[in-house]
C-alpha cells in the first residue's frame, strides 16, 4: 500500500482560499520535509502563477493528463520550494470542462495513481464549479478540504458540496473523507466573522480544523510576487497559520512516518517551559499561534542532532529564512521588556549541530 496521501483542497464558491491553501499548505509540507506534488486543477492556473511558473512557457499542463497524450511522469515540473514539485494548469483546460465527449471520472485518477509512490502528500487544487474536472479531482483523492471564508454566507453551497462529496463516494471513491473545513480570512475584529467562527462550528463540530487562517496581506502579496508565505514573509501571521495547518494534517495522518527523535522534544519543554505570558507587542501582531519558549541551558545540548522537521514540529516557527542553516528562535522573557533572548540553532546537513543563547537589546 502507498503511503501517500492525495487531498483536494475545494469549494464551488469562488475566492474563498482555495489555492492560497494550496500554495502554502503544500510549500509548508515541503519545508518539513515531506515529498510534494502540487496539481493545478483549475482554468484559472492561479496556483501555478503563484508558485512562480509562467504557464504558457511551460510545455506541460494538467491538460495533458485528460488528453493522455503524455505520461502523469512527464508532467512534473519543478517549483523553487524544497521538496514541491507542481503539475501546471492551463487555461485549456476550460476546453476539456466543456468538450467532454467520453466523459471518464477515473482519468486523473489513473494518471495520479501512476506516480503517487513518489510523493508523501498530493494536493489538488480545485476550480470554482462542481464541473468535470472537480468530480475526477474528487475520484483520484483520499481526501477534501473545504476552506470557506469567515464572512455571512459561507454555509451557502456547502450543503450542496457535501451531498456532492457523498455521492462521489458512494459510486466512484469509498475511500473518499472530508479532511476538515478549514475558515479562512478571519478578522477578530469584524463580529460577524466570530459568528460565523461559531455557527460553523456549531453545525460542523470536529469537521473544522482548529487552525483558523487569518486576514493577512503577506499571504495575497506572497501569491502576487509567485512564492509561498514562508519565502516572503516567514515572520508573518499567515505563515504562522498555514504551518500550523500543516502540523495539524501531519499529526492526522498517521501514515506519516514518525522520526523517533521527535519525540524528545515536547519532554524537553515540558521539563524547561515556565508560566510564561506573551508580551504585548506580540499579542498586538496577533501572532496568536507563536510558542514562545523558555529553556534552561543545559537542555540546549539535548536538541543537537535533531532535524529541521522535528524543531519546526515541535518549537513552533522561526523567525528566519526556513531554508538558511541558521535559525533563531525567540525565547520568552517575562523579566526583561528591552531585552529578548534568541536561541541560535546551526544545522549542518539538516541536523543541528550547535546552539547558542543570545541576549539582544531592542532599540
Ligand atoms: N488569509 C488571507 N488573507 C488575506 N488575503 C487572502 C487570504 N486568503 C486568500 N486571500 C486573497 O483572497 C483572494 C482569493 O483567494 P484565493 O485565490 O486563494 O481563493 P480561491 O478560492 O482559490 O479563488 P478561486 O475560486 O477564484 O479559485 C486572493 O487575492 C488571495 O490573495
Ligand atoms: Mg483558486
């Protein structure tokens, strides 16, 4: 049995987060080391423009795939994120929704199961419509996400995508689960967003993903300049959140290999955490998900050999350039509201090889 896993990450309404998911679900997966193929599965080819490919320079497209005039293999291009392979899509691919003339649900299907042995994870990203290309999407995937946007409205067409969902598995996919619901473009400050926050999971319960993705303009601007959040703005709220995302579909997938060192970690904290409270500045940035952490120095040396996964899983996120070999982590410092602790980690060869506390003065 293969270990990957395929999800679709869909909802007919249109603009509600679908390919940002995408994007930075599948770049953050990426930097925690989990081999990933990202499908553009959508006209539209929002994904792929976002991830930096141009899709007229690229020869390949998904369209190829209902076409079956190349091979799923020969389709495969590279993105800038490590580990993040893409399927590019295609403005042809509107043509084929249309001119359907032997209508086959398993064609993605069959082109994904030709080479989803050499991924941990395949995401598809889905089109606004419940049309011929999302159905195939929905046949070839283990899974769906559904991000709906926090504002009035978002149960509109829900009913219908899940009766939809539901009858694909029925006839086509058993194997076919709802992954979560995942609200998107929360603002705390707007009330009608915590109502809806609250009706959906209300209705909803333990289908809603605990991460909420937040309004966050670094998360649109990453898209615009083609790169995921985390190369950026790693600092930001949104990559905050989409890591988050990430974390909390590796723990739900247990087919995910588990690397016996991570399970060091949450014992060193547990043994080195004090009663620590977020100062204001961070709560005003909102980054609400940050774990702040607080070691004694002896404990540093237990983290040496640890990799770049199980730091990142274990301690929250960094403040740096993921990709670079010298992380910073902020310590939390209730004694001291001008000066701040970072941890230095240095990796070598993905593992870390040294640590260092440092006191920084803030101006
Ligand atoms: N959390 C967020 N904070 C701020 N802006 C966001 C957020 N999520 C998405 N956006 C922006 O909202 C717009 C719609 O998002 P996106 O393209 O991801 O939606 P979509 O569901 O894929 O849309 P479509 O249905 O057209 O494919 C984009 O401009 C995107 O940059
Ligand atoms: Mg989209």
């Amino acid at each position: 049995m293969s270990l990957s896993k395929i999800i679709a990450i869909a909802n007919q309404k249109g603009g509600v987060g679908k390919t940002t998911t995408a994007i930075n679900l599948s770049s953050a997966l990426g930097i925690l080391e989990q081999k990933v193929l990202l499908i553009d599965a959508d006209p539209q080819a929002n994904a792929t423009s976002g991830l930096g490919v141009i899709s007229k320079n690229v020869e390949v497209s998904i369209v190829n795939l209902f076409q079956v005039d190349l091979s799923a293999d020969q389709c495969i291009v590279e993105t800038h994120s490590p580990n993040l392979k893409l399927i590019p899509g295609s403005i042809k691919l509107s043509e084929i929704e249309i001119n359907v003339e032997n209508p086959n649900l398993n064609r993605l299907k069959t082109a994904v199961d030709s080479i989803k042995n050499q991924f941990d994870f395949i995401i598809i990203d889905c089109a606004p419509s419940l049309g011929y290309i999302t159905l195939n999407s929905f046949v070839a995937a283990d899974a769906v996400i559904i991000p709906v946007q926090c504002e009035f409205f978002a149960l509109d067409g829900l009913r219908k995508l899940l009766s939809t969902i539901k009858s694909i598995k029925k006839s086509f996919n058993k194997d076919l689960n709802i992954e979560g619901i995942l609200m998107t473009m929360f603002d705390e400050r707007l009330s009608h967003n915590n109502h809806v926050v609250k009706e959906l999971k209300k209705h909803f319960k333990d289908l809603i993903f605990k991460t909420i993705i937040r309004r966050n303009v670094s998360l649109s601007e990453a898209s615009s300049y083609g790169t995921s959040v985390f190369d950026y703005k790693v600092s930001s709220v949104g990559s905050t959140n989409y890591l988050n995302l990430c974390r909390e579909i590796m723990k739900n997938q247990t087919l995910v290999k588990q690397k016996p060192l991570g399970k060091k970690i949450p014992q060193i904290m547990k043994e080195t955490e004090e009663a620590v409270l977020l100062d204001p500045l961070t709560k005003e940035r909102n980054l609400d998900n940050f774990k702040p952490f607080a070691f004694k120095d002896q404990n540093f040396e237990m983290l040496r050999g640890c990799t770049k996964n199980e730091i990142i899983t274990n301690l929250g996120l960094v403040y740096n350039d993921l990709h670079s070999d010298i992380w910073m982590y902020r310590i939390s410092n209730k004694l001291s509201l001008f000066k701040k602790n970072y941890l230095y980690i240095y990796f070598y060869k993905n593992k870390v090889k040294h640590l260092k506390l440092r006191r920084l003065k803030l101006s």
